[in-house]
C-alpha cells in the first residue's frame, strides 16, 4: 500500500492529505499479509505518482519564491541580514515540524494506530526515545537545508551564481526538467548512496568505510 504503484496517480500531489483519506477507507478487520522480502516493480502507470511528487516539490519551490515574500535571492540578501534568514529558517522548521510530526502522531499514537499497525513491515514499535532521535536530527537536517538556501541566496543576489527570476521565460525546458526528475533522480540516488557504503576494493581507498561510519550510519539508525 505504500509503493508508488498503489496509490492514485494524483496522490502524491496532496500528501498527506490522499493517505490519510485512503487509511480512513481502509476496512479496520482487512487481512494483510506482507512480504518478507521487498522487491522494487515500478511499472509505466507506476511512474505517474512519482510525476505527482516532483510537481507537488516544483509547485512549493514556485510558491515559496513568487507568491509569498520577496525572495531574497532576488536581491535583498546582497546584505546578510538576521531577518530575511530566518524567514528561511522559520518556514522550513514550520513545514518539517508540522509534516513529520502530524504523519508521526497519525501512524504511532493516533487513534489509527491500531489500524494500521498490520501494515507495518516491522511489527514493534519504536521506543519513545527513537522518536526523540529522529526528531533532533530531522530538525538539523532542515536547518541544515535552511543553511544551504541561505548561501545560495547571497550567491543569487549578488551576481555570483546565474539563475533565472522569471519561470515564464523557458516554461517548456522548466516543465521538461521538473517531469524528467523522477528518472535522472533513481540512478543519482543510487549513486550517492552506494559511495556512503563500503567498497570493498584493494584497489582504491576504501571511502565508502569512512563515511559510512562517521556519516551515513546515522541514516540507518532510523527504525521507524
């Protein structure tokens, strides 16, 4: 029921709001049986979801720097002030904390927990202090997130970094770009992720080792 391929190709545009209505229609006494292992089957239809989510990504960036303040990318961050920053900072802890949050207290201690529970892969439930950890460190990472922008904006406003203030002008490559994501982005993925594990080569220095154990093991230590 999670997989891309389940859901109405719409759905992913409106996350949470199409999982939480579908887990509302989802019978209370439905058998489930899972399987022990996952196998990745993403079928042509499949794809469409994952159209969804790259528009539904495009959609906030295009809100967040046209129709809600100045962005300050446009100009006002040629100075490095405290306000147009933690305007930065401000919205991504309000979106991180009111997203994650909301669907941690829906799947683990709303009264749709029960319901639920047999579609957990994992059928225990994490500690308290699981969610203590994975709260602090999805906080950084939006702070971090936050940083990143920030510096992008001082680069943007100031002439350093080219970028394009009007969407309109190239809508055709723009809408190409944002509908071709989800497919350059796999491979990517992969990539990254697979230099953050070992190699397991003589013939180079094992990189991978390193950062995996003073980087990417954090990551693994998930256990929702």
């Amino acid at each position: 029921t999670m997989s891309a391929s389940s859901q109405p190709s719409y759905g992913p545009l409106f996350f949470p709001v199409t999982n939480i209505v579908s887990a509302y229609n989802q019978p209370w006494q439905e058998v489930v049986k899972l399987q022990k292992t996952i196998i990745g089957n993403l079928n042509f239809s499949g794809y469409f979801p994952l159209l969804a989510t790259s528009f539904r990504a495009a959609l906030f960036a295009y809100l967040a720097m046209y129709w809600l303040a100045e962005y300050p990318g446009f100009g006002a961050a040629q100075t490095f002030q405290f306000g147009w920053v933690m305007k930065i900072v401000a919205r991504n802890l309000l979106f991180t904390w009111t997203v994650c949050g909301f669907w941690d207290w829906f799947l683990y201690f709303s009264p749709m927990k029960e319901k639920m529970q047999k579609y957990k892969i994992s059928p225990k439930y994490p500690a308290r202090t699981q969610f203590v950890h994975d709260a602090k460190y999805t906080t950084l990472a939006s702070l971090v997130a936050a940083g990143i922008e920030v510096f992008l904006c001082c680069l943007w406003s100031r002439g350093s970094l080219a970028y394009q203030k009007d969407w309109w002008e190239t809508p055709i490559m723009n809408l190409f770009i944002i509908g071709t994501t989800s497919i350059w982005r796999s491979p990517h993925f992969y990539l990254i992720h697979r230099m953050m594990h070992p190699w397991r080569t003589s013939y180079l220095p094992d990189i991978g080792k390193f950062l995996y154990k003073h980087v990417h093991s954090l990551h693994h230590k998930v256990k929702l």
